[in-house]
C-alpha cells in the first residue's frame, strides 16, 4: 500500500500545520509507503488508513 504525498500534504495544511506540509512536501518521495515511515506517521498523528487511494473499480 503506499499513500499520495499529496494526500498527506492536503491533510496537514487543512489542519494549519504548514510547516511541516512543507517538509514533507520537500523530503517524502511522491509515493509513500506507511510501513517504512511509520513513526512519522505517528508523529504527524495521521492514520494511514485514512490516506489509502480507494481501488479503482
């Protein structure tokens, strides 16, 4: 499974933390796999879960 950056930038800057929208703007690669940075998650307080592309149909 890997998530968007984009998505996580959207979500950050939605909830006022553009500082850190920046850095990962700047610093993850366009797709991210939750599993290798997963304490990032964490710090970030974000479920991956809620960031997963839905399937196509």
């Amino acid at each position: 499974m890997r998530i968007a950056r984009q998505r996580i930038v959207s979500l950050l800057r939605e909830r006022g933390q553009q500082v850190r929208a920046d850095w990962v703007e700047r610093e993850l690669p366009e797709r991210v796999n939750p599993e290798e940075h997963v304490g990032l998650f964490a710090i970030l307080r974000v479920d991956p879960a809620d960031l997963v592309d839905a399937p196509s149909p």
